[in-house]
C-alpha cells in the first residue's frame, strides 16, 4: 500500500501500532486514559502521522526532483491520479490496511484452522493444487493463470461456503466441517 519494507525499525514501530488500533477496534467505546479504546485511538492518530509524512515525503521528492516519479504503490496512485483529499487518502489507506488485515489473515487462520480437523478436505485440496501446477510445468510456466483459477473447483466451494458463512454471522464450527466439506463437491 505504501512500499514499505519488512523488516525496517519504521515497519515494526507501524506494525506495532496497527496491532494495538486492532484491539482498541474490538473493544468496548471506553474513551478513558488506559482502556484499549483509548490507547486505539492514540495508535491511530500515529498511523494517520505516518502515512501523512509518507505523503509529505513523496510531494518534496516529486518538486525536488520536478519529475513525474511515482511509487508504484496505492498511495502513488491516490497522490498522482485520484481527486481525493489529503484527508481522504489517508482514510483510505487506514482503511484498506484495515480491512486487507481483517479479511485475509482471518479468513486464512480459519481456514488452517478448520482444515486440520478434516484431513479428506486437506488431501483433496492438495491433489487439486498439485495436477495444477502439473499441468503448468508441462507448459513451461510458473505462474497462475485465470484458467489455472477456474480449475480450481474444490478450492472455489471451500472459500464461497466460508463467505457465505461469515455473511450471515455463521462461522462454522469445527466438528460440522468435515461433513460440510466433504460436501462442498
């Protein structure tokens, strides 16, 4: 989102301050000093800074260097090709960083989760990724296509069923989903 790399000192400082915004979010509206809200709320205000001085940073960059250079980056993007404001840029990535978080690391730790407890699901999925990958070796390619997708028939019903269990608050519970996977086909 903003071509940050892992690893560096300003990366943790913001992974850190992402983790305690996530409890703050999950917590009861307690705005008193040292409730999580509360601390959620400061966690906030610094990731806003951090992405404001991100975007200060490419802005002086961009006039010192008087060139169209751009990150190739979402924030790049809404700096150079979008109308937004500077208030709704920064709200944007606060947001997808949010909800890029929320979705794809919780569906995948439930999916983990739930699969352990059904080692058929397991083994079909793996006997699906691998007559893929099969077949692009014997094309000569190492990346997926649309078509490798579409092919992906057990992969598809496991992720639509989830979406649809969460759509309707369900998450299902891990003694039902063998059966429910296995009926996922």
């Amino acid at each position: 989102i903003m071509s940050m790399d892992p690893g560096e000192e300003e990366t943790e400082r913001l992974r850190l301050e992402y983790i305690t915004f996530m409890k703050g979010v999950v917590s009861a509206p307690l705005n008193f000093p040292g409730t999580a809200y509360w601390k959620a709320l400061k966690s906030r205000a610094t990731i806003l800074g951090v992405i404001e001085r991100k975007m200060e940073e490419r802005l002086e960059k961009m006039n010192k260097e008087a060139s169209s250079m751009e990150e190739d980056d979402l924030l790049g993007w809404a700096m150079k090709q979008s109308n937004l404001s500077k208030e709704q840029i920064l709200d944007l990535l606060l947001s997808l960083l949010f909800a890029g978080h929320e979705t794809s690391s919780m569906a995948l730790a439930l999916a983990i989760f739930f699969l352990e407890g059904c080692p058929k699901a397991v083994e079909e999925l793996r006997e699906e990724h691998l007559e893929i990958a099969r077949r692009q070796k014997l094309r000569g390619e190492c990346k997926l296509s649309w078509e490798d997708y579409k092919e992906m028939v057990f992969t598809q019903c496991g992720y639509k069923r989830d979406l649809a269990a969460r759509q309707r608050g369900q998450v299902p519970a891990p003694e039902g989903h063998s059966r429910c996977a296995l009926q996922w086909v």
